[in-house]
C-alpha cells in the first residue's frame, strides 16, 4: 500500500547485466578457502591456522534462493565475506554470471562488488552512528559518482520501498530506529547499489519473531520486484526452510550436503542434516526423532578431525571415516541433492555403502 | 512455518509513534547544546576566551609597558597604586608582564597539541585502518618514545636542541604525538571492525572516502577528548621548560619564565612569586574542566 507507485520509477535491475543468460548459474564458488593463522606475532610465524573455510564449492541459479545452515563456528559468515571479497580468500575461484573474479581476465573485485551486496546481523553495528540513515543508504552511489542530491533522492524512494516513511526516517540516527527498522535500512543501503546478488549473513536472526516474519516477506517481495538472487545464511533451519530454494549445509568449513529445499528437509541424508534436523522443536510429533540429536560442541576448527570432520559426533562413524575425507557426491536415486558421507556413496568402503 | 504477518502490516506501526522525533539536529550541534548547558564548562569556557582574548589585545588591554622596569618599584605588594598586581624583581608591571606572557604561554600549550593531534592523529588512524605491518611499524616506533617519561622526554629533547620556543614547541610536539597515536590507533582498530565500515568497503567505495565518511568523524570525539586534556599538560611543560631556562629568555614574558625569576624573591615577597603559578594553573584547570564537559557531552547516547 506505500510503495506501488514508487516501485515504478526505479529501473529493475536485470537485462543488460545479464550476460550468461537464465541457465548460466548467477555464481559459482569452486573449492574456497580461507585459514585465518592464530597465535602468531610480529616477526614470528603463526603457529596454527582456524581451517574457518576449507573448500567449500557450490553454485547458486539466477533468481534462486541459496540457503547456508550450520552450527555456529561453522563458516558460514567467513564465507559470506570471501564472496564480496571483504577478506581475501587463500584459495578457490569465484565465477560470477559466466565471468571468473579476479586479476587474469573475467572481472575485478571491484565489478563484483557493484553487483553483490551484503546484509550483517548485526543491524547496530552495520549503521554509522554519526550518520543519518539516509546517507548511509546515499553513500555507495555517491563513492559511484551518483551526485549527492540524486543519490539522497534515490535513498528516500528505497526506504518507502522498505517501508519506511523516508518524509520520518530519512534524517534519524542509528539509535532512534528498531532492530527491525534499522534491518530494513541495512537493506535499503544493499539496494541502492542495485546488485543482482543479496548475500544475507544472519540478517534476522536478532530479530523478534513478528518482525523477523515481516523482515521475511519484504525480502520475498523485494526480490520478485528486482529480480534478485539470495544468499541466506542462517543457524535458523525453519527460517531457512521458508525462504530458500536450495539449502547447504555446513559443518567445521566444509559443505556436508546440498540439496533442494523440500528433498533435504524431508529426506536428509547426511547424519549431520539429520541429527540438525531432528534437534529443532517440531509442532508435529510424528515428525520428530529421526536421528539422535547432536550432543556436544563441534571439534575445534584448529585442529579438526582427521577423514570425515563430523565422524566425533556421528552415530555412522566407522574406521573409513577416519582414514579418508569423504567427497561431496550426488546421491545415487537423487541427482540433485549431493552429500558428503561415506555411508551414502557408493563403494566406499562403509557397511551401509549403496551397491552400485 | 507459519509466517503469515504481511509486511504491509507495518504500514501502521509508523504511522503515529515515531511523529515527535521530526528534527533532529547533527551530532556535533548535539554536543554543542549539551555543552553549553554545563555551567562549569561555560564558566571555563570565558575565562579561557577572557584571557585569550587579553593575550590577542594585549597591547590596548595591558595597563603598562611589560618591558618598563624601575629600581625604585621593586617588588611592590598586590594592590599598590598603579600596579593591581604588584611589581616584579625588576620593577616591570606584574599584570602586564601576565597578559603578555599569556600570549606565549598560550601559543606554546595549545600549538603543540595541535600539531600532535594531526600528526600522531593522522598515523594512528592510518595504522589502526591498515593493520599489519603498517601498523607494527608505526607503534613500534611510538613504543620508542612511550619508554620515557613525557617530561624528562621534553626536557631532553629541548636541551638537545638548545633554549628557544621553536625548540619547545618542536619538543613537546614529539612528546605529544605517541600518546594520541596510540589513542587514535585503537579506536580505529575497534571501529574499523564494525560492519558498516565492511558494508562500506563491499560498495567498492575509495578507501580516502570510506576513512573520510566513517572512520574519521567516529575517532575525532575520543581524540579531541583526549588532546584537550594534553592542553593543560603543555601549558605546564612548556612553563617548566621556560623556568628551566629551555624556553623564550629574558625580558620575554612568558609565565612559566616568570616563575623562574621570581624565585629569588619567594622569601622577600611570596605572594608576587607566586601569581604566575596561579596563572598558568587557572589556565590549565579550564582547559581540564572543559575537556571533561566535551567527554561527558560526547560520551551521552542521545
Ligand atoms: N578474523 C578471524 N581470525 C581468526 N579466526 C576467525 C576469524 N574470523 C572467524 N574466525 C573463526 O573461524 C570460524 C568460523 O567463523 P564464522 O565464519 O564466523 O562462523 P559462523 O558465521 O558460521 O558462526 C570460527 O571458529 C571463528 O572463531
Ligand atoms: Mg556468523
């Protein structure tokens, strides 16, 4: 009711960008890592190394959602900030709409940049305090050359588009908005770059439920209105369920399974995604208990399992587990959910292997 | 999952609650109002600008010729005739010899904090931003000079270079740059993780403009605070340096030389000895009063 009219004047952010075409995947992420080195110091070498990203590949379609789920710890916001480059990755490639990211050919950091944007969970920390929200939402286009009083002008409409009365909001502080108005400015300033991917990290997870279900729905109906590709990460499996088109899961750095949303959460197959999944409080009884639940911490990311990372924790584990890191695979009846468990590939060794 | 709230239902959460809060008016004019609501801070406020004021306009405000001296007027009690203040051990007018003095002694507290503030400001923030070796080489470098005490530091240095008020100022600046290095250093680093500056540096925005936009204005508040307390510290060193003999020589006036010579006099008349002292604490006390306003303005969320 307060922004159709508005929705109109700005320009939908898709075609001319849209150099691969609808089956060239929007993004995707081959073997990235990154090893944050701990304990060091000046002159001295660090002694070990937090494995936070450890090969982690996976592809995201244009106009999908992408969701992460993982324990805390697991990567997931060490993965959001390679992919916008805002730390550098050790290793692994990024290739966005056909394009390879980086210094040989394909496209710079700074490209992708203008075409991927970020939202923190955090929504305090993610405002400059000092800063009136509009020109928070103002400052990209201007860094881009948009002149002040169009950029400010463009920042207004997007907050209508969010829902927020700019004629209120625009000249307010940080401090004098909700957790959930401030999300929706954190947003408003992710679109004012016109981006085609939204990398969401957590982005209502500090949310009360009520806003985080409004929080939701905008970002339904945003992503319709500008032809936007998610990214959403979450420890939340049931917001992630709603959202997302096609859900990973993560555990110690690595990508244990990636499937469609509706295969993975009613059949998943990874003992991880299952002992996840059974440890969320479900209102249908029957559909509870799949598997044991988690018990305990992950291992420590610093120095983690040898083989299989989740073989501490596993109700499966069995002496392959831990002589060999089992690689992600497609499921042998179900080609578009891929896990990485010796249990459920084929020939590998383990007593519940599938026969060829 | 039962998220069935539309989002349209906001529309008429911010309607009517959030109306009062219309204007609101910058965060520096914030810490203006709020200064200027703090008496102490206002009270100090004009007696700085009163004596600045009569340092500027010395020559029309001065009731005699600083540099007049009488052998028959020596040492004259506060209140004679003609000299509000007294005389000195030379006969000269006390309170003239004090507004002018105030012109040096001003000028060497507050150029040397200044000039630190924007040197050792300026490397602390471009060590806090950049990190890693930049920031190992910076500190440690500051971490050198860190290791002495800063007065011992100021006098050494001053000796080094020989008496003269350049020399002073030269020396208290290099006194002053490390402390505000390392403030500005850490509050960058702090700031410098917060997500709004990787929010920034995702739009692919220089990173001059990303400091210029979001990191300078967050680490201005804290080192002003901070270098506004060195003020009176400076006042008082460059004092110290004067009555050692490492700053302006005589017949300047300049009230921490003023201490000095009147020290001879401290048994014939301790009250005349002691007037330039009061002065340079007076002084000092605004400028520690009114940085404690600008903290506590500063310091206030809303
Ligand atoms: N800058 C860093 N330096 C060292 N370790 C880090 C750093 N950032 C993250 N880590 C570590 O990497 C791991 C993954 O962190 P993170 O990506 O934030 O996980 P998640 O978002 O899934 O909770 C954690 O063990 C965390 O302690
Ligand atoms: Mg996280």
């Amino acid at each position: 009711m307060h922004d159709t009219s508005q929705a109109a004047t700005l320009p939908i952010a898709d075609d001319t960008r849209d150099r691969g075409g609808p089956m060239q995947p929007l993004l995707i992420v081959e073997d990235l890592k990154k090893h944050f080195p701990i304990g060091g110091g000046f002159l001295r070498k660090a002694p070990s190394v937090v494995r936070a990203v450890d090969g982690v590949s996976f592809h995201v379609d244009k106009g999908r959602t992408l969701g992460i789920v993982g324990e805390s710890g697991c990567g997931k916001s060490t993965t959001a900030r390679l992919l916008t480059h805002l730390i550098p990755p050790d290793a692994g490639s990024i290739v966005f709409d056909g394009d390879p990211v980086g210094p040989y050919g394909g496209i710079t950091v700074a490209d992708l940049r203008k075409q991927m944007q970020m939202v923190f969970q955090d929504s305090y920390s993610s405002l400059n305090p000092r800063l009136p929200i509009v020109d928070s939402i103002a400052f990209g286009p201007k860094a881009h050359g948009t002149p002040t009083r169009k950029a400010r002008a463009d920042a207004e409409e997007l907050l209508g588009l969010v829902g927020l009365n700019p004629r209120q909001f625009a000249r307010r502080y940080p401090h004098q908005l909700s957790g959930g108005q401030r999300q929706r400015v954190n947003i408003a300033r992710a679109l004012a770059m016109k981006p085609r991917l939204v990398v969401l990290d957590e982005a209502v997870s500090a949310l009360d439920k009520s806003v985080e279900a409004q929080v939701l729905n905008l970002l339904a109906r945003l992503k319709e209105q500008f032809s936007l590709t998610y990214i959403f990460i979450s420890h939340d499996l049931n917001v992630v369920q709603y959202i997302s088109d096609r859900v990973l899961v993560m555990y110690l750095g690595e990508v244990v399974e990636i499937g469609d949303v509706d295969d993975l959460y009613s059949a998943p197959s990874h003992p991880y995604t299952q002992a996840l999944l059974s440890s969320r409080p479900s209102m249908d009884p029957a559909r509870r208990r799949i598997a044991p639940p988690l018990t305990g911490d992950p291992p420590n990311p610093v120095n983690p399992p040898s083989g299989c990372r989740f073989r501490t924790r596993c109700p499966l584990a069995e002496p392959i587990c831990a002589a060999r890191a089992p690689e992600l695979a497609a499921l042998p009846d179900r080609p578009g959910q891929s896990v990485a468990c010796h249990a459920r590939g084929v020939g590998t060794g383990h007593s519940l292997s599938p026969a060829a | 999952m039962a998220h069935a709230t539309t989002d349209t239902a906001l529309a008429g959460s911010y309607g009517a609650a959030a109306a009062a809060a219309a204007k609101t008016p910058g965060y520096w004019g914030g810490v203006w109002r709020k200064l200027r609501r703090d008496p102490v801070t206002v009270v100090c406020m004009a007696v700085v600008l009163l004596i600045v004021l009569a340092a500027i306009f010395a020559p029309f405000v001065a009731p005699n010729d600083p540099y007049a001296t009488s052998m028959t007027r020596r040492l004259k009690p506060i209140g004679t005739d003609g000299h509000l203040l007294g005389t000195d051990e030379l006969g000269r007018d006390m309170l003239s010899r004090l507004i002018y003095g105030g012109r040096i002694s001003l000028f060497t507290g507050l150029t040397p904090v200044f000039l630190a503030t924007l040197i050792g400001g300026g490397l602390g923030l471009l060590a806090g931003y950049f990190g890693g070796l930049v920031n190992t080489a910076v500190m440690r470098t500051m971490d050198v000079f860190y290791a002495f005490p800063s007065v011992l530091l100021a006098v050494a240095i001053s000796g080094a270079l020989g008496a003269g008020l350049l020399n002073v100022l030269i020396a208290l600046t290099v006194v002053f740059i490390p402390p505000i290095c390392r403030i500005a250093e850490s509050v960058t680093t702090q700031i410098r993780t917060e997500d709004y500056v990787d929010a920034a540096r995702a739009t692919g925005a220089s990173t001059p403009r990303i400091i210029g936009t979001h990191i300078l204005p967050n680490v201005l508040g804290p080192v002003f605070i901070y270098a506004s307390s060195l003020i009176s510290v400076s006042i008082v060193v460059a004092s110290g340096l004067a009555f050692l003999g490492l700053g302006v020589s005589p017949p300047q006036a300049d009230w921490g030389l003023m201490l000095n010579t009147l020290r001879q006099a401290i048994y014939i008349a301790p009250v005349n000895a002691v007037v330039p002292g009061v002065m340079i604490f007076i002084t000092s006390m605004c400028f520690n009063m009114m940085s404690d306003g600008l903290r506590s303005a500063m310091d206030v969320k809303d």
